[in-house]
C-alpha cells in the first residue's frame, strides 16, 4: 500500500490491516517499514489534527502486532504530553510533565529539556515545583544537559513560593552540589521561607545551608576550641613544650579579634530552632546536625531535649538518634548530661538499642555521675542477653580507664564477675582486667594469681590468651605460679586454639628468659611442638623465637637485646570510643552512620580562616510586602539593621533617603555614603563641617558613623516640625509602604512614646510620608479602618498636598486594647489606595509609670504566682553593665526605671496604655553573665511576651 | 533518593517490589537476608546494611519489613521515617498493614507508592491528599470496580496539592459537626527491686478526631501548660502562636490525626500508680524455686486501675511454672520461657497476686539472671501529669460544634527489676 493512499484513506487502519500481516522475517517488510515510519512522523510533525489522529491509530495497531515502532517514540509523545503541557489546568501541566520526564529514553531528552525549561516558567507554583522535580530526571538521562539545567535551577531557585523551595534545592544537590555561588543571593529567603517547607524539603535545605554556612561564615567558637587545644596538650605535652605552646597559644588569643557572628549565620541558627519541635525525626535530627556543626558551645545544649525525645519513637529512630547521640556525647558531654536517666536500659530494647546506649553512658560518665552509672551498670551484668553483658563489661572497663578514682572499685567488682557462672562473663571480665591490670600490674599481683587459677576452667580462647599474656608479662610478680601453668600449657598445646598457642609460645620466651633453669625444658618443648603445627603463623613465630632466644653460635647480633625486645615496658591500652572522630562526617548522614563515605557524600567543608565577603548575600529590591504571615513580617523588620549596614542594599529604611539625594546632586561619590543627611534642609552648618572631614575618613567608618547620624538626626529634624513629639533616645523606623509597592510614597512609622494628648488610652504612632515621585501627592488621608473588636483609631488629619521630594510627618492614635494584634486601614492618595497594618512591639503598648522601691515590692507582692514569670538567661558578650542592661530593657519595652538598692538588680516599672494594669520587670545579674528576668503582670499574654522580647534583647 | 522498594514478610519471602528509577535485581536482598539470619532476633537486624553498591535501609512493622535500596548519600532518618509513614498510610486505608492487606489491595499499594514518591522524592505524602487522588477501598467501591472495571483513581483532580494548607481539602461538609480529643499520657518507668523509682517519665499525646465542616479555626488552651517541657506539633499548630501564649491555634485536619506529642518536664515528681511486690527466688541445689507476685494501687488519684497485664522473661534454666492466680489468667510457654498474667482490674479490697513454684532442669545450677516484670495498666479519666484543657474554641465557622475532651493513662516502658 502507497503511503498516499493511506493519507486520503479515512479508514485506512481497517484497509491496511493485511499488510500488516506479512510475514515480518522478509526483507521487503523491513525496508518499507522504515519508509512507513517515515511517512507516519511527517503525519506527526503536521498541523492537521486528523492526519495526527490516523498516525496514532496505525502506531496503535503496530504495537499491537509487535512490530517495534520506538523510532516513533519521541514524535508520539511530543503529541501526547506536549498537549497537555499546554493545558489550561495546572494540574495536568504538572502531571503532563510528570509523565514526560519519568520516561527513561534518550531520544526524548531534548523535548524534556523543552518543556522543563517553559515548567520552570509557568504561573503556577505547583508546575515549577514538578519542573525541579524533573531536573535530576533528565540529569540521571542524559549528564550532558548538566549546564543547562544548572540554569534553570539558578533560576527555580530565585522562586520566592515555598512550594517550590524543597524540590529545587533537592535538584541542586543532586546536579551541582558544588555551586555554592548560586545560593548566596537566595540564602536569606531559603532560611526565612523554611518553616513553611514540606517536611522533606526542610531536611534537604537544612542539610544544604549547613554546608554552605561552614563556607561562609567564622567558627562561632574559634577563641574556645583555642583554648580546648591548649588544655588538651598541657595534658599530654612535657613541661617545657608545654611552656612553649602556652606562649604561641597566648600570643595567638592576643591577635584574635574578638568574634562577631555574622547576621546572616544568626538568622540561619534563629530560623531553624522551632524546627525542633517538629514531629519529622528526620527534620529534627537535621537541625540538631546544624547546631552541633554551626551553633555556638552555649547554643548547641538546646538539641539535646529534643534528641532524646526521639528516642521515644520507632526503634530504627532510636538506633540512628543513638549512633548521633554518641558521636556528640564525646565533643559535648555536658549537654546530654541532664538526661543520663533517660538512655538508662530496659530488658525490653534490642540488643542493638541496648548496646548504643551502653555507649552513650560510658561517654557520659564523669567523676559525679560514675557511682549511679556504675550501680545501673551491675544490674546489667545480671540480664539474660549474654552480648549485653559483655558489652557491659567492656563498658566498666572504659570507664575505669577513664576515671581513675573508680578503678579499683572497678576491678574489684570484675575479679567478683570471674566467680560467676556463666563463662562468657568471666572471659569478657577477664579480657577487661587484663587491660585494666597493664596500668598498674604492682599492687595486683593476687588478682594474677586468682586468674592463673582459673586457667583450669575458662576455655574461651580469647580469655585463656589474656591470662596467659598476663603472667608471661608480669611473671616476676608470681615466679611460682608461672612456670607451673607453662607446664600445663604444654600438656594441653596441640589441643588450643590458635591465639592461645600464640600465647603460651610468648610465655615460654619471656619464663626463659627470666627463669630459664626451670623452664628451659619446657620451653624448648612447647617451641618443638610449635614447629610441627599446622598454622604457619604459629610454625613461623616459634622459628623466630627460637632463634632470639635460644643462645646458639650463630645467633645474630639480636639475641644480645632479646630480653629488651621480649620485656620491653609496653605501654597501658588506650580504651577509646569507637565513635571517637566519627564527627569528620557530617552528622546525620548515611555515612557517618557507616563510618564510610557514601557514594554522592558532599564533604563538611572546615570553617574558612577569614570569613568571605558577607555582600554576596544582599540582593537587590528585597521584597517585604511578600511575606504572609505577621510574625515573619516582624521578623524581618528585626533584621533590617543587618543588611542595611552594606551597601548596594536597598533597606527599606534608607532607600527613601538616598533616592531623594541623588536628586539634590551632591557628588556621586559620597552620594550614597552621606544620603542620609545630604538632602536635608534643615541641616546645621557643623554638620556639614563634620561631612567634609569624614571624606578623607575611611570609607567604612563613614558608614557606621552615617548611620548612627541618620538615627540621631531625624528625630531632631521631626521635633522642628511639630513640637509636640520629642522622641526619646534612638526609636526603632518601622516600614508602612514601601515606595516600590507605594509607587514613589514611601511611609513609614514609629512609636513616638509620647503621651496621645487626644486620648490618653492611645499609643501614639508616628508616621513619616516621602514623596519619592516627580509630582505632587494631595489628599493623604486613611480609610475604612478593619479592627478587632474593642481597639480604636484616631487619624491623622488629612494631609493636602505633599510636593515632590518632600517628606511630611504626623501623629496618628491607636488604642491596641492591650493586644499585638495589627491595626489594618486603607492609605488613599487622590489616585491610589494601599492596604497597610500596623503592628506594635508589646513594649510599645505600654507607658512608664514612676515608683519608689517600696512601691514598686508592695505591688510585686500583689502579682504573684500565675501573674509572675521568670526565666533565666545568660547575658548577651554586650551586656556588660547595668547601663547597657537598662539601654536594652527600655529600648525593648516603654518603661521606667525604678530606684533600687542593690547593684545587681534593675527594676522597671510601667502600666498598659488602654487598661492602665501594672507591667513590672526585674532583672537580677548574678555571676558568670547569667541573670535572672522576672516579669510581673496581671496580663498574662503580654507578660509572656514581654519576657521573650527582653531576653532577646539582652541575650544578644 | 530512595531507588526501590522490597516488601519482605517474616518467613524471608518478597512479595512485593516497587522501582522509582531503574529496576535493581531482587538479589539485592540477599545481603538483607544475611543479615537477618545473623541476628538473633527480627529486632535486632540493623535498620542500615551497607552492601557493595547499595545500601538497605529497613524498617519492621507489624512482621512485614519494608527495605528501602538507596543508592548514594541521604539522612537515613529522612528514608527511615518516609517508610513509617507508608506503612501508617496503608493502615490509613486498610485498616492494618499485614502482608494479606498489602495483596489484597495490590493496586492501591501500587498506586500510593507511585504517588508518594517521584524519583525517589516523596512528594505527597500528606493523607488527606492522598486519598483526593486515590480513594480508600470500600466492599462496595471493590464490588463496583471488579465489575465495571474502573480503579481507585479518584474522578476529581487533587486540588489539595496546590492548597495553603495541605493538610486539609476543601469543601468538607458534615450534618453533626463533632471534635473530639484525646489526651493520652504514658509512664515510662524503671522500679528497682527494693521498689523505689529509678526513672519516671511522662510522655503524652493529643489525638484529634475532627469532623467539622468548611475551614474551622481551633484554639486549645492548658489550664496549666508550663508543665508540657518538650513538644512536638502536627504541621497545622502555629508555632509562633505558642511560643509567645502557649495557646494551640490551628486549622484541623480533616478526620483522625496527632495534633500534639509531648513530654511532662522532669522536674515534676512523677506520680507511680501502681506498685508490686515480689519474690522470685532460686535456692542452690534444688531444682524448684519460688515465685510470688502481689499488685497493689498507689497514688491512682482515686481512680480505677485496669486491664492490668504482667509480663516476664524467665531464665532459661525454667522448666515450667506451676502458679495459681487469685484471679485472671496466667501463660507460661516453655519454649519462650515468657510468663503472662491477664490480671484485669485491680481491687484495692482484695489485691491481685500470683504464687506457686517453678521446676528447674535438673542438674542446672541456679540462674544468675533476675527477670524483669513488664507491666501495662490503663487508668480512664485521669492524665497522671495534671495536665488539663481549658477550653475549646472555633473560629471562622458559624455552627456549634460539639466538643468533647477524655482523658487516659497508660503505662509506657514500665519495668519492675527484680
């Protein structure tokens, strides 16, 4: 059949059906196969719905003739999929793409790249998402694609939706893990996106940014782990390296700067530490990880509650919990210390269970803990599960190597466990004594003896070796027994195991050479028997030994030293943790669970010596108004200071001012240093005076100092305007609109904590308009406030005009009703309206209030119990006068400072604005920079919350 | 990720297998066979088993073990937990996850496994979504599709995938409009010998059946929170919320979920409710020894004690026990060497006890070993920790909705040292 027939032909399925059943062995049917192929793509590859249809219906019946048609493969499914990639339902995009990329054919690779590229692009989050899903697909397809689907992850990763986040990071640890590069201008949206992450995607990122921080930031602990090293090597060292390494060491700390963290690994540790809480274990093992890899010593001990509270779950969560738990227990003993109880053992875990937590207490012992450990320890001697038992035994003897007060205790407790009755308790004891005896063999020569005695009885070949070992090596100490019990040896050599005859050929060597007139014979004996044995280990062992020891005219030169060689001093064993070191991998991962790298394992880069430039991170127009929920709105505003501190960053607080310089037409160069004040018409003249000798200054001090200006100025510059308002200290700018979303009017606000003279059950709210247009804004004005019940608002009377470049101030009321709940309102021009809230800080809803000290303890006494709260706290590095403490105290919380007697406390006092209830706060200082906050309030919301914000605010 | 995945029941048979990217042979599992045979007992197997070119992670659930193949680098906890979460799925939707409810619905299984993971990456694994896409069987919903010939694939598309909150599908409607809560508090304690408290541990969990209709907004409030030490939520609670007024704020779930689980600070004395005496004894040279077993109430706050169940491991010297219980049922299996006493309710008046005499080999000398006591109790309407819910609130709705709270104690880990 023509291939022209088959086109007009409507039914040409039916008619062609005999072709089809050729006999497919001839030539003939395989040349025009190809040419139908052929044929069948062009029908394809055309635009007529119904010469598509007809192709896929004569490829239907191929297939069902089990004829190969897979060199149709790609123009069928650019048929099937490729529809519904451009279907209007995001669903089926997403499904569509699905499908497409889980076929694991080359020949497609380039439609998939197609149609991940346009995914990546599309509206809806849910298909973006399923185009970082399809990344690793085509990657794992076809490698070669790598650089361009680096690209579309550089730009997936851009993609602000949570949705999106976990997949796209997943696709970039599996293409190109190395690219650190690309997540810099994305690390502050990943860390503040994350808590809105599915689950799996967390752990990803989380795993993710652990490594990128160890590139990027300084070790937090960098002064301690000096110190650490410094302790650790007096230990070992002799007295005058010792001297040395103290004077490099002290000279080192001296050229250490004092360490700052960088915001951006706080935000990282901040971000991360609710995640704790989650009830993923793999999430919460994964922040865990981060601290321990990233946190400050003081931080870390946070994980540890939330540690073992997965010890709660599925055994297999025990047992990777555990083998983390342990490897932290050697760096951080002290975090897990308050939990000892709770890895205590239960006859009912695993054994596997059991023996992770033998571990992890032998690594918590210390000298106050070491007698209740030990007392659990001798219950676990008596279980039925013999590996338990040995395991435990193993457990003393760490312990007694490791504290020497209990090793006596120790040991006698295992010379006890050599009378029991089950033997494999005697050879694990004995096997542990023998370490334990080679520390001090003087005092013990009885035990000894007592173990040659039970050489008789014990036939575990591991614990008969041991004792032999000890009496060769101590045989001066029991010159009787020793000789004695070679003689039974010999009688029972070609009967032992191979490591017992190992043995008894080394207590012959050293019994002839101490005592050879007794044991000469023997010796020369057990050394023939050796000769004559089937291992050639032990056949090579007693050719060498004889030939040390045994004194003949050609002897070489080393017989001379055989005593030195054979009763050489040996040094005590070392019992070590065998999850010592472990911590070189990455906590968490797989291979750090098999001590082995994993294939795909990215390495925990080592903390850089000097950090790199912490820029990188900025990104151009940040974009707030994005930000969902109210909390994370607050939170950024916190981190405003921070990336405002750098150039090129465009904080909401400045970008207003640097705008409306370049307009005034300073000079370009100092243009966005001195923004701040250059356009200010209100400038005094030693201001600019000051200017002009900071341009010689550097330019970072510039900024520091502009910044501390732009602080101190505007308020002065407002109280020129309206008398009324005289802000006191430095008062915290929050943004309204920004003058992106504004279009040029950009607000902003601040809690004045002046009296609202209309109605004194107000807060007064602040607020500042700049108008960044080229044209006037008129009729400034709020509408359609939309309040929770009971709170209330004064507006601003409006304001008419406000001309370009101008920037106008005014005073607005709000009583909050004692609540942190925003006020949300309508800002209208003459052209636009803006949806706005306001949101006040709990300190700012309230006003100070003055008491004398007696006042101020007789009202305390009122507000006990349920209205009282306190926490304990350590002082922020800053923290370190009373000055400071009270700068923060009042700088969090509008109150007022109440006279006190004693130097280690500071008092305050204040009331809430709308109901007028007492906010009393207590901060007392004690040794070491902790301190005690205590927080009496009758509102017991605001009293929580208040708590929290101080201790933010003097932890930091 | 996660590569492929082999179900395997106790007798060391696969009789299910899932690939997500290239088939890897089923020999693979040899290496898991291995090293069940050298564990002692099916709990002991380690959960990962490195082999040449891949590595097994496994979990044991209800005697089915399910070994993930992995083929690099991934958080073993992200592969153990995605298994967990499988299997809770499959009780979701059958009931419970033995190997004859994984071959009865071999379809379904296939379905979710596909839709749970996409190239080794889970993707949805939220239930709620899961069963818009995939329903769960019915007897009829089977009758219907074995004769028509259709499946479980849901009709609708899943539009609870592209939803703010996931964990909750639209358009949920109910004529009674119910939320219940249970608060579930466990003891976990060792009792040594001489009947003193070694460790005391209370950890508790809210479960949540909530069957309202639309988007309801939750409060739950504590009349005492500052005793929950350590917490950990349903993705739905907000954190923030907590963090600042340890209030619960929450949109449900649809239907039966965890909303909380935490753990009573340790500070607090943990109040034991029940106590026992013993004395299980061997003398040397005899071939019988004693045991003798007494429960009695302790600090049960007034409450009832019940389906109380002691269960011990004898030493392996025990022949048989010949006990006699004042009431309930007591089992001895010679093999196992495992005691169990039924006890039922604990009358304060006439307390429980267990005595007689067990028969050793003979010949044997004396076990060294004590065994432990492992009790499990139930105590209705008491949450042992004080632990109270203060009220209940609904937003964003309009109806009433009913509401109730109970409350429950149970032993945990519970073991009595002898």
């Amino acid at each position: 059949m023509s291939a022209s027939s088959a086109f007009s032909d409507d039914k040409a399925g039916s008619a062609s059906e005999p072709e089809y059943g050729h006999d497919p062995a001839s030539g003939g049917i395989f040349s025009s196969d190809y040419k139908r192929h052929d044929d069948l793509k062009e029908m394809l590859d055309s635009n007529k719905d119904s010469l598509k249809l007809e192709a896929m219906k004569r490829i239907v019946a191929m297939i069902a003739r089990g004829k190969n048609t897979s060199d149709l493969f790609p123009a069928v499914v650019k048929n099937v999929a490729c529809k519904n990639i451009e279907d209007p339902n995001q669903l089926i995009r997403a499904s569509a793409l699905r499908v497409l990329s889980s076929i694991r054919v080359t020949i497609i690779v380039p439609i998939m790249m197609l149609a991940i590229k346009e995914a990546a692009s599309d509206m809806s989050p849910y298909v973006r998402k399923t185009a970082a899903h399809a990344i690793p697909k085509l990657h794992s397809l076809d490698p070669e694609q790598k650089d361009q689907l680096i690209e579309v992850i550089e730009k997936l990763l851009a993609d602000k939706t949570t949705l999106v986040a976990g997949s796209v990071v997943m696709a970039f640890e599996e293409v190109c893990p190395d690219r650190i590069d690309l997540i810099h201008k994305n690390y502050r949206k990943l860390c503040n996106l994350l808590i809105d992450v599915e689950e799996w995607g967390q752990v990803v990122i989380i795993n993710m940014l652990t490594r990128y921080a160890r590139t990027q930031f300084l070790n937090p602990n960098i002064n301690e782990s000096l110190l650490e090293d410094s302790s650790e090597k007096a230990f070992y060292a002799s007295d005058d390296e010792e001297d040395e390494d103290k004077k490099a060491e002290a000279a080192a700390l001296v050229k250490r700067k004092p360490y700052v963290m960088d915001p951006d690994h706080r935000l990282l540790l901040r971000n991360t530490k609710p995640l704790l809480q989650s009830r993923n274990a793999a999430v919460v093992m994964a922040v865990a990880q981060l601290y321990f890899h990233l946190a400050p010593k003081a931080e870390v001990g946070i994980i540890a509650k939330a540690l073992v509270r997965l010890m709660r779950s599925h055994s297999e969560v025990q047992y990777v919990v555990l083998q983390n738990v342990a490897t932290m227990t050697i760096k951080r003993r002290g975090m897990f210390e308050p939990y000892l109880k709770s890895f205590y053992i239960r006859s009912t875990d695993p054994t596997q269970i059991k023996i992770l937590k033998l571990e992890v207490l032998t690594n918590l012992a210390n000298e106050t803990n070491i007698s209740t450990i030990l007392r659990e320890f001798q219950t676990y001697i008596k279980s039925m599960d013999k590996d338990f038992v040995a395991a435990s035994i193993q457990a003393i003897g760490r312990c007694a190597t490791n504290i020497g007060e209990v090793r006596d205790t120790c040991l006698n407790g295992l010379v006890q466990l050599l009378s029991n009755r089950d033997e494999l308790v005697v050879a694990e004891s004995v096997v542990v004594i023998k370490k334990l005896l080679q520390m001090q063999p003087e005092q013990h020569s009885d035990i000894i003896k007592h173990m040659a005695k039970l050489i008789d009885n014990i036939q575990v070949p591991m614990a008969r070796a041991s004792i032999l070992w000890l009496i060769g090596e101590y045989c001066e100490h029991v010159p009787k027994i020793a000789p004695d019990v070679l003689r039974k040896m010999a009688k029972t050599f070609t009967n032992e195991e191979d490591i017992v005859k190992l043995q008894i050929i080394n207590l012959a060597a050293k019994l002839y050479l101490t005592n050879s007139k007794q044991t000469k014979l023997l010796t020369q004996y057990v050394l023939n028997l050796a000769k004559y044995d089937q291992n050639y280990d032990i056949r090579d062992r007693a050719r060498f030994i004889r030939q040390l020891i045994v004194p003949t005219d050609k002897s070489g030169a080393l017989s001379k030293y055989a005593k030195k060689l054979f009763l050489a001093l040996k040094p005590a064993p070392v019992l070590e943790s065998p999850f010592k070191d472990r911590d070189h991998f990455q906590l968490g991962s797989l291979s750090h669970l098999l001590n082995a790298k994993a294939g795909g394992y990215q390495e925990l880069p080592e903390w850089p010596e000097s950090a790199p430039d912490p820029s990188v991170r900025n990104v151009e127009i940040p974009d707030w108004s994005k930000c969902t929920s109210r909390k994370d709105r607050k939170e950024k505003k916190l981190d405003k200071p921070f990336y405002s501190d750098s150039e090129g960053d465009s904080g909401p607080t400045e970008s207003a001012d640097s705008e409306s310089d370049s307009g005034s037409g300073s000079e370009s160069a100092s243009a966005s240093d001195e923004s701040g004040s250059g356009s200010e018409s209100e400038e005094s003249g030693e201001e600019t005076e000051s200017e002009k000798e900071e341009e010689d200054e550097e330019k970072e001090k510039k900024r520091k100092k502009r910044l501390d200006k732009t602080k101190a100025k505007k308020p002065a510059e407002e109280s020129a305007e309206r008398c009324t308002i005289a802000p006191s200290g430095s008062i915290k700018m929050y943004e309204l609109l920004h003058r992106i979303t504004g279009e040029g009017l950009a607000v902003e606000y601040c809690f004045s904590r002046q009296p609202f003279s209309p109605d004194p059950n107000m807060v007064a709210v602040q607020i500042q308009f700049t108008n960044n247009t080229n044209s006037e804004t008129k009729n400034l004005h709020i509408e359609e406030p939309r309040l929770q019940s009971g709170m209330r608002i004064r507006e601003f009377a409006e304001i008419e005009v406000l001309a370009a470049g101008e920037s106008v101030t005014v005073v607005m009321g709000i009583d909050f009703c004692d609540s942190t709940q925003a006020a949300n309102f309508q800002l209208c021009t003459h052209t636009r309206k803006f949806f706005v809230s306001i949101q006040p800080p709990v300190g700012e809803l309230m006003t100070p209030v003055f008491l004398t000290e007696n006042d101020f303890k007789k009202e305390q006494g009122k507000l006990m119990g349920m209205n009282e709260i306190s926490e304990k706290l350590t002082l922020g590095e800053k923290c370190v006068n009373e000055h400071v403490i009270v700068e923060r105290v009042t700088a969090t919380a509008n109150l007022s400072r109440v006279p006190c007697g004693s130097d280690k406390e500071c008092r305050f006092a204040g009331k809430t604005v709308s109901s007028g209830c007492l906010v009393l706060v207590t901060v007392t200082t004690k040794e070491g920079g902790r301190a005690q906050l205590t927080v009496n309030c009758e509102k017991m919301v605001i009293g929580t919350m208040l708590v929290k914000d101080i201790m933010q605010a003097l932890s930091q | 990720m996660i590569h492929s995945l082999f179900l395997v029941n106790a007798s060391g048979d696969i009789f299910l297998e899932k690939h997500w990217k290239s088939v890897v042979s089923r020999s693979v599992c040899d290496y898991f066979f291995e090293a069940v045979e050298r564990a002692t007992e099916p709990e002991n197997v380690p959960p990962v088993i490195p082999t040449p070119h891949h590595c097994l992670i496994n979990v044991l659930r209800q005697r089915v073990y399910f070994v993930a193949v992995i083929q690099s680098e991934v958080p073993p906890l992200f592969v153990i937990e995605f298994l967990h979460r499988v299997v809770d799925t499959f009780q979701d939707y059958f009931g419970v996850c033995t190997e004859a409810a994984v071959k009865d619905n071999v379809v379904v299984v296939y379905e979710l496994l596909e839709e749970m993971l996409d190239n080794g990456f889970p993707l949805a694994t939220e239930s709620n979504i899961l069963k818009e896409l995939i329903k769960p069987p019915t007897i009829l919903r089977t009758v219907v599709n074995t004769i028509t010939g259709s499946t479980n694939v849901g009709e609708q598309l899943p539009t609870g995938q592209l939803s703010v909150v996931p964990w909750r599908r639209t358009g949920v409607k109910y004529t009674n409009n119910e939320a219940y809560f249970d608060v579930v508090e466990e003891i976990d304690a060792i009792i040594d010998k001489s009947g003193s408290t070694i460790t005391a541990e209370i950890q508790g969990v809210i479960d949540a059946c909530v069957k309202l209709t639309g988007m309801p907004d939750l409060t739950l409030s504590f009349m005492n929170p500052r005793l929950l030490d350590d917490v950990s939520f349903h993705p739905c609670v907000r954190f923030k919320r907590w963090e600042a007024e340890r209030i619960l704020s929450f949109v449900p779930p649809d239907g039966n979920f965890r909303l909380l689980s935490y753990h009573v600070s340790s500070q607090n004395l943990v109040a034991i409710p029940v106590y026992v005496k013993h004395n299980i004894s061997f003398r040397e040279g005899s071939s019988q020894g004693r045991f003798e077993l007494t429960l009695g109430p302790k600090q049960t706050m007034g409450k009832a004690v019940e389906s109380v169940l002691v269960s011990s491991q004898l030493p392996r010297g025990v022949l048989n026990a010949n006990l006699s219980p004042s009431q309930g049922t007591y089992t001895f299996d010679p093999v196992t060497k495992l005691l169990s006493w039924d006890v039922g309710k604990i009358n304060p008046q006439k307390l429980p006890s267990l005595k007689g005499s067990m028969s050793l080999q003979t010949g044997a000398s004396k076990p060294d070993e004590n065994p432990t006591i492992n009790l499990q109790f139930k105590i209705q309407q008491l949450a042992v920790s004080g632990l109270k819910v203060n009220r209940l609130d609904m937003y964003g709705e309009k109806y009433k909705p009913f509401k109730g709270i109970k409350y429950m104690t149970k032993a945990g880990k519970f073991q009595v040292r002898t």
